[in-house]
C-alpha cells in the first residue's frame, strides 16, 4: 500500500500522488524522502528552487500574497495543520529565474515594524480565541481575564518598541 509521506495518509494499490498534500506517493514511511533546500524540482522544463520551508499557514500566506505583488511566479506545496503531527512544512517554490528577486522581495519586508506588526495581527487573533473559549468555558474566566491583562501589557510594550523604532529610522 502506498503512503503519503507529508500527511501519513495510507492510499490503495495503484494511486500515485496524495490528493491532499499533491506529492508523490511512496512504499513506506519508515525512511521520509529528504527535500534538499535549492534543489530544483525533477521538471527540467520548469526548474524550481526552494525559496523557503515555514511551520505555520499564515507565513506561507503572506509570503506567497508578497511574491504575488512582485509578479514573481511561485508555489506553494504541502503543509498541514499545526495539531497534525508528523507533517511536511509548507515548502515555496520559484522558478530559478526569480529566485533572486525573491529572496529581494522577503528581505524588503523583513522590517521591524512589519514583525511588530504581525505580532499585534496575531495577538489579536489570540484575543479572539480568548472570547470564544470564554464563551465556552465561563468556569475559567479568571484565567482568561490574566491573560488579556497579559495581551495587553505586550501591546503596551509593542507600542513603545514601535515608538523607538521610529525614532531610530
């Protein structure tokens, strides 16, 4: 029986790629097939490199939106959920032609005040997962009333790191 070697999933006789994750199939998970990073993909009509692995969806996200609005052709491939174990990263790719104005790209938004800016992002999110939880658990509200207080002392001192950064530009 052939295995998907991002997500695991077992595939009857026959099937050759995984419909989730768009890779090869393999006999058997015991030896994971190693990516090496630059490599370019087995097309030769269509070479790509490996701009970059990434652990979390809303990266790949960003990153792919930000080579988009560069007119920089990529892909994005495998990846799962953070509460599914033993999964591949989610893996871009570009063609070898834009490699280096790929990697020009990200570095023009590897900014401070954009990092900053994605922590605030994602401490709101956090906040909303807070509202719902308490929504759901009324039985630790004094908990989740510490955490917020914690949220927001972080953005506090998110503000003044973003007031110092100004000021150093």
């Amino acid at each position: 029986m052939p295995y998907c070697p991002s997500c695991g999933s077992e595939f009857r006789t026959g099937f050759q790629l995984c419909n989730t994750c768009n890779v090869a199939l393999v006999a058997s998970l015991d030896e994971p097939e190693e990516i090496e990073p630059d490599a370019p993909e087995p097309d030769d009509d269509n070479p790509l490199h490996l701009l970059g692995t990434l652990t979390d969806e809303g990266q790949a996200t960003l990153i792919r939106r930000l080579l988009d609005e560069a007119a920089i052709p990529s892909i994005v491939q495998g990846g799962h959920a953070p509460q599914i174990g033993g999964c591949t990263p989610w893996r871009v790719y570009v063609d070898e032609d834009y490699l280096e104005a790929a990697r020009e790209t990200l570095a023009s938004f590897q900014a401070p005040t954009l990092i900053t800016g994605q922590i605030e992002g994602a401490l709101g999110r956090f906040e909303n997962e807070l509202a719902q939880l308490g929504r759901q658990r009324r039985d630790a509200q004094a908990h989740i009333q510490s955490i917020r207080q914690s949220i927001d002392r972080l953005r506090r001192e998110l503000g003044e790191l973003n007031k110092q950064l100004d000021e150093h530009d």
